[in-house]
C-alpha cells in the first residue's frame, strides 16, 4: 500500500490547496515562483473545480489543468491532485433535482453554496464515478501526481426518498433481512413504533416528539456507510489507473459535528488526513490540537499523516475571527510535526478577492507577498526543510484513550441523565494531564489491540459492544491499568440499557455497582473527600455507587450523597482498575491521572508550565509555547536546536509562541585538547519512560 512516502521523498511535505481556476493564467507563472520562494513541496488541485471540468454534462475541458500541472512541475512542485466530486456544478441539480440533498425537516436544498450532493444518488455517483475516471486516465501519467485528495471532507446527510430507500436495504443487510431483530434492536415495543414491512422504515426526520434513538444511531452509521461507499467508488477507480499512488480524503476536524466515522474511513485509505482551524482566542486550543493529531496517528495505525488544510492567519467562519499572533502559525505547524505529521499543509495558496472565502486568510495574503504572513509562511517552508530527519518515524505510545464513533453518537443523543455531557470535552478533560507531562497517547477504539497499552484511559463509554467489553477487562486482566469514567458500560450497540446495575459489562472489573445517576443541578459543585488525592470539588454527575471489592480513593462530604464513594480503584487479575463515578475539578483529575501512571509504571516526560508542550519524536524533543507569554522550561544535559542551531544548557528559554526542537548532545574533549560536541541521536535514558510497575 503506497504511503506518505511517496510525496514526502524524505522531506516534509509543505503546502497547500491551490485553486488557479479563481486567477487568470498570468498570475499562475508568479504563483509558482512564490510557492518555491516559500518552500511549498505540494499543492492540491482542483478540490471544488467541477463545473470547471465539465461544464456541460460529459463535456471534458482538462485543457487549463493540463497547463497547471505542467507549470507546477517545471517548477519541482508535486500535486495532490483532487477529485472535484464534494460539489457538483449547478446543471446537475438543475437537470437532476433529486441529486441535491434534503434536510431533516424534508426540505430540499438550494445550491449556491457546497457539499450539497445526495450520498445514494445513482445520477451523483454516475457523473462522480465518470469524471474521477477521466481524470485518472489524463493524469495517471503525469510526473507531477503525488497524491489523490478524494472529495472534500464527507458530511453530507441526506433523507430524500432514495435515501430512505438506501437506508431500508442498508437495515435489511445489518438485520439479516429479520424484521423482528430490528424490531427488538429498535425496541419498537414502546410507543407502538412495531415495524410489519421493510417499506414502512424511513429515515429519522422531524417528528412530534422525541425520535428514536437506535433509528437516529443506526441513521448516522448508515450515513457514514453511504459516505464510504462514495469512498470507495472513486478509490478503486484511481487505485486500478494509479496503484502506486496513495489515496487519502481530508476529515473534517474534530468538534461536536463529526459526521462520518473516521475508523472506517481510514481503514479504506492510504494516508490519513486531516482539516485543522484551532480557535486563536481558546488559550486551551492546543490541548484540542494534540488529540486531533494523535488521533490522526493512532487511525495512520501509527503511521505519519497529512495536516492537510489549516489557516495561515485568520479564518472567516467564526463569529470573530481574529488573525493569527506572529508565530503561531509556526508553533502549530511544528505541534502537527511532533505528533507525527509528514505533511503539512493549509487551506489554501492564495486568498481568493471573490466568494464565500473572501475574508478567509491564504498562504499569500491580499497584501501580497511583501508581508508579515507571508514572511511567516516563507519562514515555516525553511524550518520545516530542516526537519526531514523525522520523516517516516513516529513514537511509540504506552497510554491509549478511548475514543468510538457509535458510542460518542449514542451518548449525544437527546434525553438522557445529563445532556450537556459532551463526550468530546471529557475527553478533553483526561487527555490533557497526559499531555502535559509529555507522554505519547495513542487515541483507540475500543476493539483495537489494547494490550498494547499499559495504561488505558475510557473518559466516556456509554455504548459498548459485549466484545468491545471483553477486550476492556481483558486489557486489565493482563497487566493492563485502567481508568474508566462514569456513564460507560451502560448500552449495548444497540443503544438498549444494560440492566442489573450499571456499568453491567464491568461490575466485577471495578468491584462496585452504580445503583443510580444523580445528575447535579447546573452550578452545584459538590465537595469531595481523599486522603490521596487532597478534597476537592466536583460537578455534573455522581454515581451513586456501592462497592463490592473496590477500595474507596474519595468519597462526597455532606448532603443527601454524604459517604458515597466517587473515586474508585479495583485490583483485577494483574491489573488495577479505577473508576470516576463524578468530574472532579480538573487539578485532581491531573493528580489521579498523574497517580494512575505512575502505578503503570509510565513516567512523565516533562513538567512544563502551562501552555507550553513537550513532545518526543524521532530522538528529537519538540519544545512549543503555544501562548503568548514567555516561559522556561528545565531541561537537564546540553542540547542542540535544529532549526536555528542554537544550544542550550539546563535551562531553556521559550519566547512567546516560540518553538524550538532539540536535539541532546554531549561535550566530548577533542584531540586538540578543546571541547567539541559531539551530536547522539538518542534522547538521553532519563527522558524514557520507566518499565511497567506493579499493581500497587
Ligand atoms: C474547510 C474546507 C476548505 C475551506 C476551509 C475554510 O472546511 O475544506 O475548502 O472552506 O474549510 O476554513
């Protein structure tokens, strides 16, 4: 399977995408010699040019990217050469009304925007399928493709008719064409919702009262499924023109709207890649940024991936949208380096004067290249050409948080105990401490190999599999360490409460029962008491819990829940298990973390002051501030910066928004007599982390 490699070439890619069809020819020929002034290694092309393409249905005009491919190339610029498919020209939807998407409401959508296509048109896919081909066998050829870039981050829900139809075949296929085993999946049982005819199932649109929730989880596994068949069409398409060219599609970040599931989309592509706009105003938004990233590891299968699109300053979607400070765009895009990116890569060369994207920053801002962004950019191209001794190599991680699609679409589903839970903040919540000691976290599903891992961090499972379940208690039965938080355990994949005592699939994992939610009223903070960890406060949840074998680490002090254990620790064959049955504050989250790995057996890399990252990649140590504050940081040994081969000793200055990436080395006398240094490649035995501990 061809990776990365084959547009990195041992070098950091650097670019981004590139949309000539918005200039006139003229201004193409000075593009390129300001991409090669910037370092740029890459562009993608052609991402939303379709109507360009064909602008009449099966007329071809390649004529223009023809001359656009040549040029880059004359000028030693490879090309992520894109299919145009996430928006189709106007006469499509114009001759083919029902190839545009309707809404849960049941309305159809206008054009004049992007991305409105129907996953299951077969007119869609017809004219998909037939422009991807003519566009691998013109290009397949072409010294210049590096890379196919499928469509443009695949979100397109849809509950038109054909859909619906779609959808029953895609039900009839995961039910065994058994009506009952739907009917009991759904648990149409309640509100007389009992299905007699695959015909009478639609999709889940707007209805009086509360939906259906395994109709509305099965929808978006469906939707996500249509999305990948869309996929796969176009992949195989170029993978039997261009086998040796690697296939990626770019996903759409990672916020609360998350649409497709990624697992399985990776699983179908090449490289990994993904979308990134960081707010500028979140102080916290590399904490956010880290978890994108290793979690775009962690899908890469521990393989390099793409930073495929980001901003070079500021972006135009939010309700402000301030630019980026002076070097923050570096800090972010050395951020992306250290947690494994080969590739990095913004949205897009040049600012467009015209259309929705006006205001939104380009490499090449209006002001042209005499300014500070594109001094920035041209900067960013030097650094990044100096790191090339990355390439290829990501680190290993022993601490894995668990992330699932199914579950994180169940549990943000409507009346539930607590529906501002947010599963993605909860996360959030665990990952940091982690991060902030400089340890490599993988994020997993949780029916990868968990073994792996010596400690395995579950912020939120609600929904699990009995099979996810058993490699759960399997990774602690084996040695493993476990820290699972409250509201997991409690549906199976079927969204259908597992009774007897929650979290019923790990009772005897964490030795204790959660009998009852009790949910806290917005603002309560409740107190909180341990001898271990200090009191502290917490809100939102409590679980109220009845151990079995487990030992109590805190308990609530005071009110109607006085005694009831919070924190909890369970030993389980070799391993040890604790459970979070509240959200503490976020410093005793970072001490209970901090406990839980040190009982792993897993030393923090690093203690630096907030705001500041420590990342390991490939022996070098990535130092970034990521705020505007100047900081230091204690670094023992001597140590070397890459990018402008400064040295430091001990102590290490950080300048607001500065990065460096060091290298240890040692003095080591010359024969001379004088001192010379001598360069290792290894970051020195006190930064590895320690050899599992035992249970206690
Ligand atoms: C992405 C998209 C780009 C551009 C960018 C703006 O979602 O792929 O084409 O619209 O956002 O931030």
């Amino acid at each position: 399977m061809p990776g990365l490699e084959k547009l990195t070439r041992g070098r950091l890619a650097y670019g981004g995408d590139y949309n000539p069809e918005q200039w006139p020819e003229e201004v193409w020929a000075e593009d390129v010699t300001l991409m090669r002034e910037a370092g740029v290694t890459v562009v993608t092309v052609g991402v939303f040019a379709w109507s360009w393409l064909e602008p009449r249905p099966g007329a071809r005009e390649f004529g223009w990217l023809d001359r656009v491919l040549d040029l880059l190339h004359e000028g030693g610029i490879a090309v992520n050469l894109a299919t145009p498919t996430a928006t189709p020209p106007p006469w499509m939807a114009h001759r083919h009304p029902e190839t545009v998407q309707v809404a849960q409401d049941g309305r159809r959508m206008a054009t004049g925007s992007r991305n409105h296509f129907c996953p299951s048109s077969p007119t869609y896919r017809r004219y998909a399928t037939s422009i991807v081909r003519d566009l691998a066998d013109r290009y397949a050829d072409h010294p210049a493709l590096r890379m196919w870039h499928v469509n443009n981050e695949y979100c397109e829900t849809c509950h038109c008719d054909i859909s619906a139809q779609h959808f029953r075949r895609w039900l009839r296929t995961r039910y065994a064409d058994d009506l009952d085993a739907l009917n009991a999946a759904w648990t149409t049982a309640f509100w007389s919702q009992r299905y007699g005819d695959w015909d009478e199932i639609g999709t889940p649109r707007d209805t009086t009262y509360l939906r259906n929730p395994t109709q509305q989880l099965d929808f978006r596994r469906f939707s996500s499924d249509a999305l990948l068949e869309c996929f796969a069409l176009e992949r195989d398409l170029l993978r039997r023109r261009t086998p040796d060219v690697p296939i990626t599609t770019n996903f759409p970040g990672l916020a609360t709207w998350v649409p497709v599931d990624y697992r399985r989309f990776a699983a179908e592509e090449d490289v990994v890649s993904l979308d990134w706009y960081p707010d500028p105003a979140d102080d916290d938004a590399h904490v956010s940024s880290a978890l994108a990233f290793d979690l775009m590891r962690s899908l890469a299968g521990g393989r390099p991936w793409a930073l495929m699109e980001q901003a070079a300053a500021a972006i135009n979607w939010r309700a402000r949208n301030p630019t980026k400070p002076r070097g923050l765009t570096r800090v972010q895009s050395l951020q992306a380096v250290a947690h494994g990116a080969d590739m990095v890569c913004f949205f897009q060369w040049r600012a467009s004067t015209g259309g929705a994207e006006k205001f939104h920053s380009g490499m090449l801002p209006h002001s042209g290249p005499d300014s500070r962004v594109f001094t920035e950019i041209r900067q960013l191209g030097t650094d990044l050409a100096r790191l090339s001794e990355v390439v290829g190599r990501t680190e290993p991680a022993r601490v894995a948080c668990v992330l699932s699609w199914d579950s994180w679409w169940a549990a943000s589903q409507e009346a539930h105990p607590a529906n501002d839970l947010d599963v993605l903040d909860q996360l959030h919540r665990y990952y940091e401490p982690l991060i902030q000691s400089g340890l490599t976290v993988d994020v997993v599903p949780p029916d990868a190999d968990l073994t792996r891992y010596s400690l395995l961090v579950v912020p939120n499972l609600y929904l699990v599999s009995d099979a996810e379940a058993h490699r759960i208690v399997e990774c602690a039965r084996s040695g493993g360490h476990l820290v699972l938080g409250f509201f997991s355990g409690i549906v199976d994949e079927f969204d259908r409460v597992r009774a007897g005592g929650y979290p019923a699939p790990f009772l005897d994992l964490l030795g204790l029962r959660v009998e009852e939610f009790c949910p806290q009223p917005e603002g309560v903070r409740l107190r909180c008491v341990s001898s271990e960890l200090g009191d502290f406060s917490s809100d939102l949840w409590v679980d109220r819990t009845r151990p079995t074998t487990a030992e109590p680490v805190a308990v609530v002090r005071g009110g109607e829940l006085d005694g009831v254990p919070v924190i909890l620790r369970n030993r389980c064959g070799a391993g040890l298990a604790w459970y979070v049955g509240t959200r503490p504050d976020q410093q005793t989250l970072r001490r209970l973390l901090g406990a839980a790995c040190a009982r792993a057996g897993v030393a923090p890399l690093a203690d630096p002051p907030p705001g500041v990252e420590v990342v390991r990649r490939a022996g070098l140590l990535f130092l970034l501030n990521h705020r505007e504050h100047p900081a230091e940081i204690a670094l023992a040994g001597s140590w070397r910066d890459v990018l402008s081969h400064g040295r430091f000793d001990d102590r290490i200055p950080l300048p607001g928004y500065g990065a460096l990436v060091l290298r240890p080395i040692r003095d080591v006398p010359a024969a001379s007599g004088e001192h010379s240094l001598e360069v290792v490649d290894q970051v020195p035995h006190a930064f590895e982390e320690t050899a599992p501990g035992g249970a206690d």
